[in-house]
C-alpha cells in the first residue's frame, strides 16, 4: 500500500490519466485510417477524430424541452467514470496509487456505472429510439460483464491479487509462462472489447441507420459539447480495453520506476501495442460483417464461455500442478 | 464494571423498543373512534421503537458483548430467556433503520387511508405487533420464544398482507402466505426438536451444548435452510413472496421485504452457524447452489415484471439469493479451516443484508410515494416522473444505483467484498470447491449484471421520458414525511458506500462473537483504505472515488460552461423539439414500454419461465398484444404437491359418511390403537 501512495507516483498518475484522455481520439483516427486504406481509401487524416471533437465542444448545444435535469447530467458522469475506470489501467508504468484506490471489480464497476447513466439519457427523452437503443445496450451490457469480470478474475486468481498493477508485475517477475487460462481469458476479453467499445459484429459507430444501431441510438438527441463528452467517452472506453489487453496479456516494456527511461519506454512500447490491436481491430471490422441484434447473445456467450473455461482451466489445472 | 451497565441499557432501550411497539398497537384500537390516532401517535411510536432498537443494536455491536436475562413470562417450567449480543444487536440494527424511515414515512402514508373503508385499527395494531415479532425473534434465547415470537411475526404480517382484502388475488395472495409461512414455521420447530432431543433443554445454551450425530446434525439442518428459506423466498420455496409483499400497504412492503426477510437470515445464522456450530463443507455447498439459484432466477423474474412491487418483490428474492452466496461461502471456507475467509465471506453477508434492508426499504417506500399520489403500481402507465416528484425521482435513483452494485453506492461494497471472498478459493485442497466457487462468482456477476437492466428499465420507464397516463401526468410531490423517511434512508446508502471501513468495524464483532474470528486486516489502513484480506491482495477507497469522481465531474462541468467560453457563463443551451432522427414529433405512446424494454432479454432467457404471448386481431381491425410470464416453479412443484394434497383429501372423504355410529366407531378405533402403541 504504501509503496504506491508516494508523490511522484500521484503526480504519475495524474499525467497518465491526462495522456488517456489525450491520446483516446488518436487510437480512434488510427483505426479509421487502418479501416479506410484496407477499403483502398485514403480516409480522413489522423487527427480528424480530434477535429470533430473541437467542432462539436464548440458548437451550441441543443436540449429538447421534454428533457430532465439527468439528461444535462448525464454527459459529465458518463465521462467521468469511464475516464477514472481507464486510469485504474496502468497505460505506462505500475504501481501508481490509482491501482490502490481501485482495483478491476472497481473499474468494471465505473464502467457499469458509465453505462446505466448513458442508457437512461437515452430514455430521458422519451422517444422511440432512445428506448431501444438503451435496451440493447443493458442486454449486450448484462451479458457481455459477467465474461469481462470472469476474464478478470482468471488473471486476478493467477496474481493472487485484484489489483491490476500487482497483476501485471507478477507476470513481468513470473516471467513468460504459457498458461492455458490466458489463452482463454484472452479470448473472452477480445470479444468482450469488441463488444463492449460498440464496434463491428456487435453495433456499428458509423452507422446511423435507425433500426441497427445501438450505441448511437441514445447519443441521438444529444448534440454540441454533451455530445462531444458522449463520444469522447466511447473513444476512451475503446482506450480503455485496448490497453488493458495490451499490458496485461502483454506487459513487456511496461515501465516499473519512475525514471524518464522507464516512462519512455513504456510509452513506446503502449503505443506500439496499441498500434498493433487498432491495426487488428480495423482488419476484423473490414472482414467482418455486422450481426442482428439476437445474435449477439451466441457471441457474448461463447466469451463467457471461454471466461469460464479460462478460469475453470486456472482453479483445476494450474492452482494443483 | 461500567461495560456491564452500558450493555444493560443496551437490553433495557432493546426492551423499551418492545414496549414502544406493543404500545403503538394498543394505541391504535382508538383509531377506530378517532382516525387521526393512527397519523399523530401510533406510527410515530413505531418510529420511536425503531429508534430505540437502533440505538440498543448500536451499543451492543460497539461494546461486542453479551447479556442474558430471563423474564417472568412463559410456562411456570420454561421461562422465557431473553440475551443481546452482537449477532442479535446487528439484527436490532437493521430492524431499526428501516422502521425509523418508516416512522417518518408513515405518518402521512397512512393518512390516505383515513378516507377508506379498511381499519385504520388493524393496521396499526398488527403493524405494531409485526414489530414485536420481529423484535422478539431477534432478543429470544429460547426455541419457545422464538417460536412464539417468530408465529407472532408470521400472523401479524398475514393481516397486513390481507389489509386491502376486498380483491380476491389479495385474499389468494395472503392465504397462499399463511399457508408457506406455516408449513416453514412447522419445519423450524422440528428442527429445534431435533437439537432438543439431543440436548438437555430449550434454552439456546442447552441447545448449544447438544451433542448431535452428524445424520441428524444434518437433518436439522435441512429442516432449517427449509424452514428459514421459506420465509426469506429462496427459489423453490420463493412463490410467497412476490405475491405477499406487493400487496400490503407500501410502508408494510418496506419492512415485509426490508426486515423480515432478515430475520429470516437472523435465524438461519443463529441455528446454524451459532447452535449447531459444526458443519460439513457439504452444507456450505447446498446454500451456495440454492442461494446462486434463486439470484438468477429472482433477477430475471423481476426483470420480466410491469408491476413496480412485484418486481420489487422479486428483486428481494434476489438479494436474498447474494446473502445466501456469502453464507454458502461462508461455511465452505469455515468448514475447510480457514476461519478468517470464513468471517470475511460473513460479514460480506451481514453487510449486504444491511444494504438490501436500506435500499429495497428505500425503493418500497418510492413505490408508495407513486402509489400515493398517481393510484398506480403498473410501470407501462407511468412515465415523467422526475420532473414531478424530484426528491422523490432523486432518492430513488440512489436506491437504483445502490441495488445495481454501482459504486460508489452501497451494494458495491457488499459485492465486492463477496467477489473478494469467491476469490480466495483458490486456497482449497478440494477441486470440487475450487472450481464450484468461480460457477457461482460467474453467477454472482451475471446477476448483477441483470439488476442493473431491471432498475434501468424501472427507472427509465417511471421517471424518466413522459407520462403515458393522465394520472401520472398530474401527479405531485408527496408530503415532506414521506420524502424525509425516503432521504434517511438515501442518505445511509451512500453513507454505507462511502465509508465501508466503519461499518465493517462495526459488523465485526459479529463474526468475532460468532464464529471466534474477525476481520483485523479490513480496516489496518485507515477509515481510507479497505483491505480486507491484505493491501496487496486488493484495496478500495471508496471516499477518495467519490472525491475524484466529483472532483472532475465538476471541473469538466466548470471547464466546459464556463472557462471555455472566457469568463463569462453563457447560456449555451437551446430548448428544442426532440430530434429523434427527424420523424413526426414523439408521442408518450411511442416510448419504449417496460414490456418492450425487456423483449431482448424475454427472448435470451424466455426458457425459463412459462411466456405466453399472443397477437389476435380484434372486430375493429386493431391488434391486440397479450403476454402472461409464469413461474415454471408452480407447474414443477406446487401444482403437483396441491394436486397430491387434493387426491389425498378425496380419499380421507371416504371417511365422511354423515353417520353418527361410524364416527364413533372410528374414535374407539383410534383409542384402542393409541392404548395398543403406549401399553
């Protein structure tokens, strides 16, 4: 406990915090940028992501009269909380204090809580899309947590800890030992990801067609700087699950001090990381088609499934041996 | 000796509290000549009574000790005993709270009744002697008094189930309760039986110090989880439940679900973990199972309700599933040896117990306040209604966040501490348990997963969007009685949330003078820090989350209306039409219903339950949408065990034949039989 509550660590991990919510538009631009050259586009440039940002934080915002103060509300807690689950994320070193005061059944928390408020502006309006959209979101939700945390908790059980930067440390100490847990918990958290960041099969961000969307259909009424928070949440959620995958299942280059060349290291290797997964990410969107709605299920299913196993394989095949 | 005399006052304000309820049902037979009785002293009373049980409860977990007397009441050879100690004064507690919140909430409930025709005597006379029970189970050291007090309970509550008992469904619904109530009752006092014979008395001492052969240990047992999970709705024996507790007065629902499930727990805790003391891993695998089932099945039944209590009620059989999980735990790691996970999965029991008790009061209470003002229980009616009843749309909300395991809420602690326990299990030998513990930490997970669908479909269906009735377009804002009664408890959910190190310091002594172990880890960091197995393990600051979370809320709030535009706070927002893709403007009919809300989830898991959906074309042209959701639990275990009952009574007929000779012949045959079998 003590070893993380230091100064430099808090300062840290305020500069990580920032650099999360910096560097969520880039991961977005890249993926787009990926996704457009593999449909032999040029695509819009790098840094459109954070274009659109500035364009809608300074535009005025628009509220329909059948708005409840919630609906005003709801864009700064959607934010927030997603914004403090990814800086319980070490993105570039461990031990920070934000791991201690939050540990991963926190962060799925915040981001359950993120996720009720963002469906219940939905409602707030009270039209017929919101509702929907606000419906599908709680079903994927309800499913698609249970295999998040079951996906957690296999790395949690191996560490012996909640914490995610003990997690990590623990495999950078242990070394690389292939466990078959991980392969599976990796799985689940994949599909976990996909799902939960709102991309291709699950919903589409890019769609507005009224019938297929999920995530976008609750955002609908929203409009200027609430609709810029909205989607500068969504943006560090994706932050969010890329680095989580990155630096736990591949935590070499982390940094473990808090000298300069650790932190320039750790930067370079998180964002070679990440350059990789949104490179991945963009292929499977290309590839891939988006599903109806009712299958979705089969899909979150099949990532509990391997949650389940992974943790199944961990409590029977590794905690014996 | 001054801790001696402070846990005497802890009785004596304990057994002020008895005498304070029992008062308020005498007082109460007055409010037949005068109505108002019942508003200016009766409820007051019972709050006063709930006062008092918390402050006794309070004192008596602080100071952790014990204290025996014995009254001058009961049969000349059985006196009744009465003890606190720190089990009964975490009971006490929580009666207290949620009564106190009832006190100030009732006063002006109530005052929609004076107007009625029902009996405003009955009412507050069996809610005052509800009360006794209740407080009665909890204080007894004995199996007579317990049983006396827990049938008190039991009948007192079935009158306030029957209260508004000109609808037939209420008076099926209130026998249906009796019925289970007594079949459970009958099962508790043959479990006591059981300790007794092998034991020297019916004192809890003796029933303690009884020596039992681990086959019968293990049918008294059965007899209790039986017994006791009757009364606390587990799945199967759960049918009760949703139809009881929605009908009563919603105050009387607050408790009904609130309280008395938790004595329900108080009994399995003090038969099981408390007389019989030693238990096989087996035992701890059972509760687990039953409790993991009736957690899912209760959130997915509730899911599918449109009836705002009757999902509460269903969300209680819920909650009661996740403190059966930690209970389950609870005996599996105490039976394999490791005695302060055993005490850690306990206290994360006893602390949900507590927050059930605060938020699903809490909810009853904001389902009454709708009740009060609209007339309307249904969720598809309703709609808008933040913007009439903010204070009331407010605590609710609380109480939605709370039940939905959000943090920084309440029920996240609660579950977080029973995931850190599911999570210890890997320290097992047996890989049964091992890999057991995680199926139902997976189930633990989904169910709270679902809760937060249920209360985002409650919430966003009754509060938010607009009203989908002319009633509940016209509704007000209650009395401020009742909005205090429900801020009290708002207030204590996010309290609970906020400092959990505080009240695990205080749930402690529980397990301490219980199981002989404690949490010494929980809070060795400070009020700020909880670790309740070690820091490394896991840690969680719920105040420095709430710090943080307003702390950049407000600021991206500030940065964003204000320095943004320099300086000056322009209004920057415009009022419009709702845009909704540009189709004709939105009417309330064409919101998402609750019914529609919770289509997607109907078809993931409709094969649990018995759906029965039609579409007929009516004369007119229009079509007409029908939807029943059943238990499957009645088609599996209560229509044959009724149908089993009704042929055996067809049969028993034979004996009716009318004829006085025959009748008497059939007593002398059952003396001669019964002299035969004594001689």
């Amino acid at each position: 406990m003590d070893n993380y509550l230091t100064l430099p660590g808090w300062v840290l991990a305020v500069f990580q915090s920032c650099l999360y919510i910096a560097l969520a538009p880039l991961l977005v631009g890249w993926v787009r940028k990926v996704k457009a050259r593999l449909q032999n586009r040029r695509g819009a440039p790098l840094l459109q992501a954070y274009r659109d940002l500035y364009k809608l934080l300074v535009k005025e915002a628009r509220v329909a009269h059948t708005a409840s103060p919630l609906f005003r509300a709801a864009p700064y807690i959607v934010f927030t909380a997603t914004w403090m689950a990814a800086a319980t994320v070490p993105l570039l070193v461990v031990d920070l204090p934000t791991a201690a005061i939050a540990d991963i059944i926190v962060l799925v928390g915040l981001l359950a809580l993120a996720r009720v408020f963002l469906a219940l502006a939905g409602m707030d309006v009270g039209t017929a899309f919101g509702g929907m959209g606000a419906s599908r979101e709680m079903l994927i939700g309800a499913l698609a947590e249970p295999a998040m945390l079951m996906a957690v908790f296999t790395l949690a059980m191996t560490a012996h800890s909640t914490n995610l930067s003990s997690v990590i440390d623990y495999h950078l100490v242990d070394g690389f030992v292939l466990r078959p847990s991980y392969l599976f918990a990796l799985g689940g958290l994949v599909l976990v990801a996909v799902a939960e960041s709102g991309r291709i099969p699950i919903d589409n961000p890019t769609t507005h067609l009224e019938l297929t969307m999920i995530h976008e259909a609750m955002l609908l009424e929203y409009s200027g700087r609430h609709l810029a928070l909205m989607e500068w949440s969504a943006q560090i959620k994706l932050l969010l699950y890329g680095t989580l995958i990155a630096n736990v299942f591949f935590p070499w280059g982390i940094g473990r001090g808090f000298g300069a060349a650790a932190l320039g290291l750790g930067l370079a290797a998180v964002l070679a990381k990440l350059a990789a997964l949104g490179a991945i990410l963009a292929v499977g969107e290309t590839v891939l088609a988006k599903m109806r709605l009712f299958r979705a299920p089969e899909f979150l299913n099949l990532a509990l499934l391997l949650s389940l196993l992974g943790l199944l394989s961990h409590v029977i095949l590794e905690v014996g041996a | 000796m001054s801790g001696a005399v402070t846990m005497q006052q802890a009785l004596a304000l304990a057994g002020l509290a008895v005498v304070l309820a029992l008062a308020s049902a005498l007082v109460s037979l007055l409010a037949k000549r005068v109505p108002a009785t019942l508003r200016l002293v009766a409820t007051p009373l019972l709050g006063l009574a709930g006062l008092a049980a918390l402050a006794a409860g309070l004192i008596a977990l602080v100071l952790g000790g014990t204290i025996q007397t014995t009254l001058p009441l009961g049969l000349p050879w059985l006196p009744w005993h009465v003890r606190l100690d720190a089990l009964a004064g975490f009971f006490l507690l929580l009666i207290g709270v949620v009564t106190c919140a009832v006190g100030l909430y009732a006063p002006a409930y109530v005052r929609g009744f004076e107007h009625g025709h029902d009996s405003l005597a009955a009412l507050g006379g069996f809610s005052g002697l509800f009360l006794t029970g209740m407080l009665m189970v909890v204080l007894a050291d004995d199996a007579f008094l317990f049983m006396v007090a827990w049938e008190l309970m039991s009948l007192s509550s079935y009158f306030l189930v029957a209260y508004h008992h000109e609808h037939s469904a209420n008076r099926r619904a209130a026998f249906l309760y009796l019925l289970m109530a007594h079949v459970g009752g009958l099962m508790i006092l043959l479990g006591y039986g059981v300790l007794a014979a092998f034991g020297t008395g019916f004192s809890f001492n003796e029933l303690r110090a009884a020596e039992l052969p681990p086959i019968w240990a293990g049918v008294a047992f059965a007899l209790a989880f039986m017994g006791f999970g009757m009364k606390a709705g587990l799945v199967p024996l759960h049918a009760w439940l949703p139809e009881a507790h929605p009908v009563a007065p919603s105050h009387i629902s607050a408790l009904m679900s609130g309280v008395m499930l938790k004595v329900a727990v108080y009994g399995f805790i003090r038969f099981v973990f408390d007389l019989i003391g030693q238990f096989p891993w087996q035992w701890g695998v059972v509760v687990l199972i039953i409790g993991c089932l009736s957690a899912l099945f209760g959130v997915l039944a509730a899911l599918l309700q449109t009836d705002l209590k009757r999902l509460l009620a269903y969300s209680s059989v819920e909650n009661l599933g996740i403190i059966f999980i930690g209970l389950g735990l609870s005996l599996v790691f105490l039976s394999t040896g490791y005695r302060s996970l055993g005490a850690l999965a306990f206290v994360a029991a006893l602390y949900h117990c507590l927050n059930h008790a605060l938020f699903k009061g809490l909810l009853f209470l904001g389902a009454g306040a709708i009740l009060h003002s609209t007339h309307e229980r249904d969720l598809d009616q309703m709609g808008g209604l933040l913007r009439r009843k903010p204070w009331t749309g407010l605590f609710f909300l609380v109480g939605v966040l709370s039940i939905s395991a959000l943090p920084p809420f309440n029920g996240f602690v609660s579950e977080w501490l029973t995931f850190q326990a599911a999570l210890q299990a890997w320290q097992l030998q047996s890989g049964v348990l091992r890999s057991l513990i995680p199926i139902a930490s997976a189930v633990l997970a989904l169910t709270g997963a679902l809760v937060a669908v249920t209360f985002v479909k409650v919430y966003g269906v009754a509060f938010l969007g607009q009203a989908r009735s002319r009633h509940v377009r016209r509704a007000r804002s209650g009395p401020w009685g009742m909005q205090a009664g429900q801020g009290f408890l708002a207030l204590l959910c996010l309290l609970l949330g906020v400092f959990p190190t505080w009240v695990i310091g205080l749930i402690d002594a529980v397990p301490r003078a219980i199981l002989g172990d404690g949490l010494p880890q929980a809070g060795a960091y400070g009020w700020l820090w909880l670790t309740p197995v070690s820091p490394q393990t896991a840690s969680y600051s719920g105040p420095l989350i709430v710090l943080m979370l307003a702390g950049i809320g407000l600021t991206v709030f500030w940065g964003l209306n204000y320095l943004w535009s320099r300086g000056a706070p322009v209004r920057w927002i415009r009022r419009g039409d709702a845009w909704d893709c540009g189709f004709a403007p939105p009417s309330p009919r064409m919101q998402y219903t609750a019914t529609a809300f919770a289509q997607p989830i109907r078809r993931v898991f409709g094969l649990l339950f018995q759906i029965d959906e039609t579409m007929t074309r009516q004369e007119d042209g229009t079509l007409r949408h029908r939807l029943h959701i059943g238990d499957r639990f009645w088609g599996l275990l209560y229509l044959p065990i009724a149908r089993a009952v009704e042929s055996a009574a067809r049969r028993v007929v034979l004996l009716q034949s009318g004829s006085v000779r025959v009748y008497l012949g059939w007593t002398l045959a059952t003396l001669v039989g019964l002299l035969w079998i004594i001689t």
